[in-house]
C-alpha cells in the first residue's frame, strides 16, 4: 500500500482490503511509516513523542511477533487528564486499550545512552491508556504490518505526572520500583486483568533504552527531543474496547490510577 492510501484508511477508520499485500521487510515498512508521517507534518499535524510496541513479551506469540516496534505519537491523538479522562473512538479501527507508564523528556539522549543517563534525561512519568488499532481484520497481521500502520498507535491519554526524581534518585532505584509496580485492569468495575511493570523487556527504563538505539539505527528516523512524550509498551493484554464503555488501570507507586471514558 502507498503512504497515501495507508494515510487514507487511518483517516477514515476502515480496515485495509484483504488483498492488500502483507509487508514483507522492517525496513521499507518503516520508509513507509516515514513517509506517511511526512505527509501528516505536511498538512500540519506535529510529533509529540513515540510510542514503542510488543515490549511485553508475553503476548509475542499471540500476535506473532518476535521483537519491540516504533511509531508516532502525535498532537492530534494525545492527551492529558488528572486521573480521569474521555477518549473519542471515532475513526478507530479494532481498537483495543493497553495500560503503560509514560515518559516525558526534558532533554534529548543521545544514541547509545546508559540507563542512568537515560534518567537525567527524563523530567516526568505518568501511568498512560494507549488505545491501539490495527486496519488488518481480525488483528492478524504480520510484524512489518504493524509499523507500516503506524506502530498501530491510534491515542495516548496521559495521566497525573510526577517528577521522576520525587520517585527515585536514579535510574536503578526507579527501574527496581517500576518493574515490581502492578496494575489491575477493569471494566465497569470488573477486573479483566493483572499485569506488572516486569512485563515490559527487562522493565519500562530498559524498554526505553532499546527504542533510543532502535531509533538511531534506522535511516532518516527522527530523533527524540525536549518535551516529547514515550509510552513504553503494555502491563497487560490489548483488550478490545467499545463506545459507552469505561475502565481503570490502578497502577500501584510509584504510579497512580488512571480511568477512561470512550465516547
């Protein structure tokens, strides 16, 4: 599929044809990615940050996948709340929720950055809703897929931040704290799902390192840069969600809870 008719099928919410070619290689998925996000800068859309994907390795299998992917958060599908918040799911295809801590970046790392480093680059973290979309049917699709559609990334809804070194005085203490938080998914008040911050790689930190190295070995990606925002992957499953519906992640420390309404 072109750059334009991917941008086209985000636009309107529709599954991709299913005589649409699966994408064979990482690389030219990514020149495809690249590409539409061009197109989307064009028309006057900005980057907020990334978000990286398949970093739980549990559910590698399930979706038939063997490593963690990139893409786009951009203005248009992100935003901020105090602990509650709606999401419109208007356009989204097969969308699907994902609890995540996020980062906020108050200086850009550079390209082979120490996990320490890493942290000193951090102003703020946050538990996050990622509402992810595939415009495969049924979800079934190939790794190369996922990026060509835009790292699946469909909204990022950031909850109450706080300063990372309120939390921890460095990258080892915040990562121990990390890996070891929970999270109970609900919906309507019924949990569906436990996860942890261990799911995440080798933890949300060590997941965050392995995007900034990903991303500077691929040709004509940006960069990261002060202000942008990374989400870094799912506790949990990806769980379909519909209109009317609302959920809870309650992240324990050095997170808090985050709810969401989808109209």
């Amino acid at each position: 599929m072109t750059p334009q008719s991917l941008l086209a099928h985000y636009d309107s919410g529709l599954a991709w044809p299913a005589t649409a070619a699966p994408s064979q290689e990482m690389a030219a998925a990514y020149r495809s990615a690249l590409a539409v996000r061009a197109l989307r800068i064009e028309r006057g859309e900005v980057p907020a940050g990334f978000k990286i994907g398949f970093t739980n390795r549990g559910i590698w299998a399930r979706y038939n996948v063997a490593a963690p992917i990139w893409g786009t958060v951009w203005d248009t599908t992100l935003s901020f709340c105090e602990g509650q918040g709606t999401v419109s799911l208007e356009r989204c295809c097969q969308p699907r929720l994902e609890p995540e801590v996020v980062f906020g970046f108050r200086s850009a790392p550079g390209p082979e950055p120490s996990l320490q480093e890493l942290f000193e680059c951090i102003d703020w973290m946050a538990p996050g809703f990622e509402v992810v979309q595939s415009h495969r049917p049924d979800w079934k699709f190939s790794a190369a897929d996922t990026v060509a559609d835009g790292g699946l990334h469909g909204h990022l809804l950031v909850g109450a931040r706080s300063t990372v070194r309120e939390r921890a005085s460095d990258a080892s203490e915040l990562e121990r704290q990390l890996v070891a938080a929970g999270v109970q998914l609900s919906r309507g008040g019924d949990e569906v799902e436990r996860g942890q911050g261990g799911n995440v790689l080798d933890g949300p930190l060590s997941a965050l390192r392995h995007f900034v190295l990903e991303l500077y070995q691929c040709a004509d990606a940006p960069r990261l840069k002060a202000g942008d925002v990374v989400t870094t992957g799912t506790w949990t499953d990806a769980w379909p969600v519909a209109l009317g519906e609302s959920w809870k992640a309650g992240f324990s420390t050095p997170l808090g809870p985050l709810e969401v309404h989808f109209t």
